[in-house]
C-alpha cells in the first residue's frame, strides 16, 4: 500500500509543488540525483565503475519540448567517457505526440553516441508506452544494434520480451511503475525477474541486470558461471546513492558494475519512483524534510 501512495504521489503536481520547492530536501536529491554530472561521472570511473546517466525529463507535450530534449541529450554527450551508457526516455522525446517522432529523435542521439563511443539505452516508461518502446528499439536496432532497452519483470508479458530480444542489449529491472494485471506480490515479481534472466543469460544478447537485491545478484553470478559467461558477458546496474559499498565490491571482483545516475532539475517523478521501490528510504527522505540544519 505504501508503495502504491508513493507511485499515486509520484504524478501529484500538487505534491510535486510542496516537494519541490521546499528549501529542506536538498540532502535528499542529492543522494540519489546528481548535481555536477560531469564531476560525479568521473568519480564514479576513477573508481572502476561504468555509468549510465538519465538527463531527467518526460512528457513533453509539444515538439518544440521534444526537439530541447535531443538537444540536452546531445550536450550530455560531450561530458562523457567511451565505454558510458546513456538512458533515454521516449517519452521525452515526443513518443506520446508521435512514435515516427520519438524514432527519428533517438536515432539522431544514437548516431552521436557512436560517434563518441557510447551505448544507448531505452527506458521503460508507463505501461502504455511499452509498445512503443519495443517498436522504436526495433527499428533502431536495423542502423544501431548496440542500442538497448529495458524489461520491466513485473509485467505479465516480460517473459515473452525478453525471449524475442535475440541478441540485444537487455536492461533486466523489476519495475517502478503500475499497470493492470502487473505482478505486485514481492515474491511474484522475483520469480519473474529469475525466469527472464535464465532466458537472457543462456541466450545470445547482453544482459544488465538491474537490482539491488542481494539474492538476485548471487543467482545472476550463478547463472553466468552456468551459461558459460565470463565477466565481461555481462553486467550489474545499481542506481546512484543505492548499496554504494556493494557498488564497489562487485566492481573490486572485476564484475563489470554500472551505476545509474540520474541528474537535471526535473527530478521529482524519479525520486517518487525511487522511494516507492525502496519505501526504507522514506525515513531518509521525512528526516530530510524536517531537518532545519
């Protein structure tokens, strides 16, 4: 339940208005939603860690908005390594105005990024922008077959994705959003996750596995070992400010560990998201809001 009012609050704009501009959530923005994002990716690779950064931004409603997102997505390039990841939201992109839009934005990114040696990859959204997401990383797979894209675990269909992305870039999460006959149960959504990454592992693709959750990483590690992948088959994604000591000890195995790092002003929806797939955090975040240091 918790998790659910966390997700409903997620799209108050009422709520985002009394987040947003109180002067006493900094100390939590900041955990999880990078400032300087080029200082905070050089950290992060100085350590050994890859990156993927998330230029928070969705819903755009015009194509004016659409065609500032490419822009902002292309500036982004600029501040990163070869070997980084950038994650982009469809969405933002003009997806909900027209799916030939959203094609033609991400292709141009895409393009860019190989220019600079960096992978892109395509967030999951709201369960309806689901099929558009996999009809635009099918087409963009034609001229861009380093392009990725994310399976949400906890939708019924996943299995049947993940089976279908042969030799793709696959992002394995659990979900953040809701949607009608989803998985809610805990138990439910981890099998879910389990059955779509033996698929993954034992196929011809690449997969990420997005999870913080210790058990699901010692089964990926197991799987890889059993479907004869060695450690550059494959990767772990952990978000910013999340198990940042688990960050570093998979990284110091030669596990190839990539953090998600989320930065721009847009930030509220995406922390909402992030405190409702770890309602703990909440206690962080209402410490934060009462705290007048």
């Amino acid at each position: 339940m918790l998790r659910q009012a966390m997700l409903a609050l997620s799209k108050s704009r009422r709520a985002e208005r009394l987040v947003t501009t109180s002067p006493l959530t900094s100390d939590v923005v900041g955990r999880y939603v990078a400032g300087d994002i080029g200082a905070v990716v050089g950290d992060l690779t100085r350590k050994g860690l890859l990156v993927t950064v998330d230029h928070l931004g969705e819903e755009v409603t015009d194509q004016a908005q659409a065609e500032a997102a490419v822009g902002d997505h292309l500036a982004l390039l600029r501040l990163l390594p070869a070997g980084a990841d950038v994650s982009i939201k469809l969405t933002a992109l003009g997806l909900r105005l027209s799916r030939g839009l959203a094609l033609d934005h991400a292709a141009a990114i895409c393009a860019a990024a190989e220019r600079k040696g960096v992978t892109v990859t395509l967030d999951a959204e709201e369960h309806d922008t689901i099929p558009g997401l996999h009809a635009v990383h099918a087409a963009l797979r034609r001229e861009h077959p380093e392009v990725g894209v994310v399976v949400q675990a906890y939708l019924p269909d996943s299995l049947d994705r993940c089976e279908k992305l042969v030799g793709a870039r696959v992002r394995l999460c659990k979900g953040a959003y809701t949607a009608p006959g989803a998985y809610t149960r805990t138990a439910d959504i981890d099998r879910a996750f389990v059955r779509c990454l033996k698929v993954l592992m034992a196929g011809t693709g690449y997969p990420m596995v997005a999870t913080h959750d210790p058990r699901l990483v010692r089964i990926a590690s197991t799987l890889a070992v059993l479907d004869g992948r060695d450690l550059t088959g494959f990767e772990y994604q952990m978000l910013y400010g999340v198990r940042p000591e688990e960050q570093a000890r998979l990284a110091g195995l030669g596990a190839r560990m990539r953090v998600y790092v989320p930065y721009g002003s847009d930030w509220y929806a995406y922390l909402m998201r992030r405190l409702a797939e770890r309602p703990r955090n909440l206690a962080f975040f209402l410490r934060s809001l009462a705290s007048r240091r």
